[in-house]
C-alpha cells in the first residue's frame, strides 16, 4: 500500500500543476494560439509543461519528505470522492470528444467547430468536467495522504475557478447572447433543486 500511495503522489506531484497551467495557458490567450495554429501551440506549451514536470520529479524526494501513512479513514473519503468524479465522468463523457478535452476547439475552430453544450449533465451544471477534476484530485490525495499533495489539491481549487472565469469570458465571446442565457439558467458547479429548476 506505501508503494502505491507513493506512486500516486508522484503522478499528482507531476501531473496537476502542468495539467492546471495547460488551461491557464490556453484560454486567456486563445486568440494568440489560434494565428499560431495546434501545432506551435501544442509544441511551446507542451514543452515548457513537460519541463516543469521534470523538474518536480526531480526534486520529489525533498517534495515527497512529509507523509501520513495509509489511513481507512482517508480511504474511505477517497473512495466517496472518487465514486463521484466516476459518476461525472460517465455522464459527461458522451459529450466530450478527445478534440474538446485537449482544446481544439479553443486553438483551431475553423478546423474544429465549437458547439455549446447544454443537453445531459450539462443541463444541471456547466462544468461537470472541472468539478470531476477537483474530486479526483481530491480523491487521489486522500489516497496518497502526503501533505505536498494536500497543499496541491487545495491549491487546485481556485485555480480551477480562475480557468473557469477565462473559459466563461471566451464562450461568452465565442457564443454571445446562447450563452448568456445558458448561465442565466444553469448554475456553475453545484446543481438547483428540481423545484427551484421548475419554478425557474
């Protein structure tokens, strides 16, 4: 068990700040990636990103230094977390394609039209994806139960709030008085009740 809560603080030690920066790296400067095309996009910021997370690996034993050992309790809000961002993720799936969760659409649109989402799990909030982020996120830390990991799930929060505001301005943009309209009558990440969905 210490092997593999190891492991998987190493791949949220690597993987989340890249995976965050990717986003933040995107959607502020969408208009600056579209006229370099998904090729220089993906090649400057996928390098820089690959750096970083070299370089996090490098230094993990220093990183890694303060564990908690496996703990059922933990284990057991892991799974809770986890059994959640599994229910996310199979409702939205269907609607996103691979070319959405790499962010085509953003970088490409004339190749890659956008479509604004609002059927399934999208009807209820409009970002089932980022809050399946966060509970995985915190799932797997609950797991690991390392205090680095701890600091980075709760740094993840607000900057999973910061690449939603970017991406809200960008459809707003992209989508114009749809999209609007979508927000007026969908909350961000926690869904109404059904009466206050039919009371309007």
């Amino acid at each position: 068990m210490d092997e593999l809560r190891y492991w998987t603080a190493c791949a949220l030690l690597i993987g989340l700040p890249p995976g965050l920066l990717f986003w933040l790296c995107i959607h502020p400067f969408a208009g600056f990636w579209r006229r370099r095309g998904p090729g220089w996009t993906y090649g400057l910021v996928g390098a820089g990103l690959s750096l970083l997370g070299g370089g996090l690996f490098a230094v993990r034993s220093a990183l890694l230094a303060t564990e908690y050992g496996t703990n059922a309790v933990c284990l057991g809000l892991a799974g809770l977390s986890l059994g959640g961002a599994g229910a996310l993720t199979h409702q939205h799936r269907k609607h996103l394609t691979l070319r959405i969760l790499v962010g085509l659409p953003e970088v490409s649109p004339q190749r890659h039209p956008p479509r604004l989402l609002q059927e399934g799990v999208y009807a209820r909030i409009r970002h089932p994806r980022y809050v399946e982020v966060f509970l995985s996120v915190l799932g797997f830390a609950l797991v690991a139960n390392y205090l680095l990991i701890y600091v980075w799930a709760a740094l993840s929060l607000p900057l999973l709030y910061v690449i939603v505001v970017f991406e809200e301005r960008e459809l707003h943009q992209r989508f114009g008085p749809a999209y609007a309209e979508y927000c007026r009558r969908v909350p961000r990440f926690v869904p109404r009740r059904r009466a206050e969905r039919a009371g309007g």
